[in-house]
C-alpha cells in the first residue's frame, strides 16, 4: 500500500519566537496506511472504494456526455456566429450602392473573405450537429429517424 509519510516536529526551545523549526531528514519516518488502524477500518474503505470504480461501459457514457457537452457549445457558437456575421449586416438600404438592408457587410465588401467564413462556419454547425446526433442516439438504426426531420423541413 501507499505509504504516509509522518514527520517529527522539532520546536525550537525558544518559545516566543512561536516558529516551528524543519525537522531534520533523518527524522521522517514512513508509515504505512495500515500501520495507522489496527480495527481493519482501512481495508473496508478500500473495498468500498474499489465497489465505485466505474466499468467501461460507464466511463464511456460519461465521455460520450462531455463530448455533446463540447459540440453543444461549438453549434451554440457557430449559430452565433451565422446570426451576427463579421462586419454585421445592413441597416438600410442604398440603392446608389446597390446594398439591401438585412445582407452582410463583408459579402459586399469582400465576397472570398465572406465565402470562406461562411463555408467554414456552415461545416462547424453541421459537424457538431452530426456529433450531437450521433452520441446521443445508443443505436445506429435510430441515427436515420434522427436525421429524417431535419432532411425533410428543406
């Protein structure tokens, strides 16, 4: 077993001080855990701490858990970012400049910079969606009545 390491103070014989001196090295001392209880309290804590080790197959759902968590937050993100995008949008419209209230700033402005994050942020969206699905469906042959709603509303 691990053992404790306990160590001798050595106060100083100077009691006003109030200050506790290190004690020497030779003076630790390692004791085991059992050493400390002779009433077997300590081998019962032990077994009842092994009875909570988690399986597998619980380790796994609590992985798979944190995992919706982080795509979770990523989808909140990137619908985020979908709604407000960079530059923000029109306000008005300008018909000397050819802006409609409502579009992007950047599409106008510069239309690559606009598609590469459009595309980007689309293909972040998607994928957390389809992790979000696809770890919180137990069986695959529930994945597709998952994905049937979604694929029919466009």
């Amino acid at each position: 077993m691990s053992g404790v390491q306990l160590q001798a103070s050595a106060t100083g014989s100077d009691s006003s001080a109030g200050t506790r001196s290190r004690p020497h090295p030779q003076q630790r001392q390692q004791v085991s855990v059992a050493e400390l209880s002779d009433d077997g309290e300590v081998e019962r804590i032990i077994r009842i701490y092994k009875n909570f080790r988690k399986t597998p197959e619980e380790e796994w759902d609590e992985f798979r858990g944190w995992m919706v968590v982080l795509a979770t937050l990523t989808a909140s993100i990137t619908y985020s970012a979908a709604l407000n995008p960079p530059g923000g949008v029109w306000q008005a419209d300008d018909e000397t400049h050819g802006y409609v209230a409502g579009n992007p700033v950047l599409y106008d402005k510069s239309r690559g910079r606009y598609l590469t994050f459009y595309y980007s942020n689309l293909t972040s969206f998607m994928s957390s969606l389809y992790i979000i699905v696809s770890l919180s469906v137990k069986e695959w042959k529930q994945i597709w009545i998952a994905f049937i709603p979604p694929l029919t509303s466009y």
